[in-house]
C-alpha cells in the first residue's frame, strides 16, 4: 500500500509541475497575416525571407495557414497590441494589405490541432 501511494503522488507531482510549465509557456494566439500564394512552395520560400527582410521579427514564429484555397502566410505575437505595433513595420516592407487577427476567430477554435503538410511543407488548415 505504501509503494502505491508513494507511485501515485510522484505522478501527481509531475502531472502538476508540467501543468505549470505548459502554462507559463506564452500563447501566441495573433497574428500578422502578411502574404498568400496558391503554390505552397512560393509560401514557404515568403515564410523563409521574412528574417532577412525584417530581422526584428526573426526570433518569432512563422506559419503558413490554408484558407479558401491560398496558403497565408502569418507572424505570431502573443497579445493584440504586440501585433497592432508590429502592423505598420511588417505593411511598410511587404505593401499587400496585411491585416491583424485573432487566429482562434481567422481560422478556427484550437487550429494547432489542424496541423498537416504536403511535400514536407507544414501548414494548418482552416478548413474553408
């Protein structure tokens, strides 16, 4: 009896701590859609420039979304005001419209849970 309970709050203990990392972790639910291509290749290479061409932003996460037959290409911030700030810098180089949005709204409720790839290429797909 006492191994078991000895197993049990061991597991409790590490249940908890990886509750509280995977917490602390931010949540980078905006983004700055910046750029679309039919052709995934011609998104991906967008998605591999943008370091070069805005170094500021390349420590931050990069993603190609799928909607209504386009592949868009994303900047991740983790709060509204980080991507409203980041709007008129990332408009200024690419000059095509880009727009912030609440990527649980753009795309879908828990959209990382859509992750797929084609020719290597990952993407999330937004299902319309």
């Amino acid at each position: 009896m006492n191994n078991k309970y000895c197993l049990l709050m061991t597991l409790f203990c590490l249940v908890f701590n990886c509750l509280n990392i995977a917490s602390a972790q931010p949540n980078f639910s905006w983004g700055v859609v910046y750029g679309s291509e039919t052709n995934i290749q011609e998104a991906q290479t967008e998605i591999n420039q943008l370091p070069g061409r805005l170094p500021q932003y390349r420590n931050l996460e990069r993603l190609l979304f799928k909607r209504s037959n386009f592949y868009v290409s994303v900047i991740l911030f983790p709060t509204k005001q980080d991507a409203n700030n980041a709007l008129p810098i990332i408009e200024n180089e690419y000059k095509r419209g880009s727009f912030v949005r609440s990527l649980n709204e753009w795309c879908r409720p828990n959209w990382s849970n859509y992750r797929t790839a084609i020719n290597g290429i990952s993407y999330y797909d937004c299902g319309n």
